[in-house]
C-alpha cells in the first residue's frame, strides 16, 4: 500500500497502485468524491446554460438562480437591470441567437404589437402565395421541386 492524499480535504489516505492506474484512490470518501464532480469538474457540465421548452438559453449564476441570456446581454450592454414591463425581442426571429446586434429593447405592450404585425404579414404573404399559384395555373403553370407543405 502507498500513501496518498485526497485531493478535497487533503486528509492521508492508503491505497493500492493498482487502485491508482484504474483512477481510483484520489479520496477519503465518497463525500469528497462528490464534491469533486460539482459544477465545471462535472463531465456532464454544458457551461450553466440549458435551453428551456420555449426555445430560449437559461443561464445559471451567482447573479440569479435562473435568467434568460439575453436579458443578461441587454443588462450589460444597458449597464443596468432591465425595468419592469420591458422585454428583449429577438430581430431575427431566432431565440437562440443572443448577439446585441440582434436585440432590441422595447416594452410589454409593444412587443405583444410586434408580434401581432408578424403574425398578420405572414398570413397576407401564405395568402398572396395561394392567390398567384391559382393565378399561374390557369396559364397552365405546374410547381416543380419540392411538394407543397400542409
């Protein structure tokens, strides 16, 4: 046997070389085993970010348990919090896409109004798209490529 220290608490520890080349015996417990998988030493740790059911990156950290990461960028690049009743809208439409150039601040009720206007321009567009197919048909026109999405 060899005498070792464990590597959280530094208390002495005896263990067996063969123990050490199989990547055991750094230790005095399990507790300790434990704490040295915590945070950035876990193999499963993806940088404090996960992407929650809407679409959007949470951030964990000591600022707040849980924040949406471009709130976080606006706040920086505001030097402030945000107020109440305002939001962080995305331009391009992607959640995940949290570069300043691609955030806008504006307020509850403007963002609701925002998204509306998309809402309705998307619609006028799918309707201009089956008015000009109708059109193009009676010139005899048959769409190639892809087949038509429903």
């Amino acid at each position: 046997m060899i005498k070792n220290k464990c590597l959280i608490c530094g208390k002495e520890i005896a263990t067996y070389p063969s123990k050490i080349k199989l990547g055991h015996g750094k230790y005095c417990s399990q507790a300790c085993s434990g704490k040295s998988k915590k945070g950035k030493n876990n193999p499963a740790y993806k940088g404090g970010k996960t992407i929650d059911k809407n679409g959007y990156i949470r951030m964990r950290g000591s600022v707040a348990a849980r924040q949406y990461e471009q709130q976080f960028v606006m706040e920086k690049y505001l030097g402030r919090k945000l107020k109440s009743g305002e939001e962080v809208h995305h331009i391009n439409g992607i959640k995940t896409d949290n570069r300043i150039e691609n955030l806008y601040l504006i307020d509850k009720a403007g963002h609701s109004r925002k998204h509306f206007e998309l809402f309705v321009e998307v619609q006028k567009l799918k309707w201009e798209n089956k008015w000009l197919r109708k059109e193009l048909n009676k010139f005899g026109w048959k769409p190639t490529g892809k087949k038509k999405r429903r």
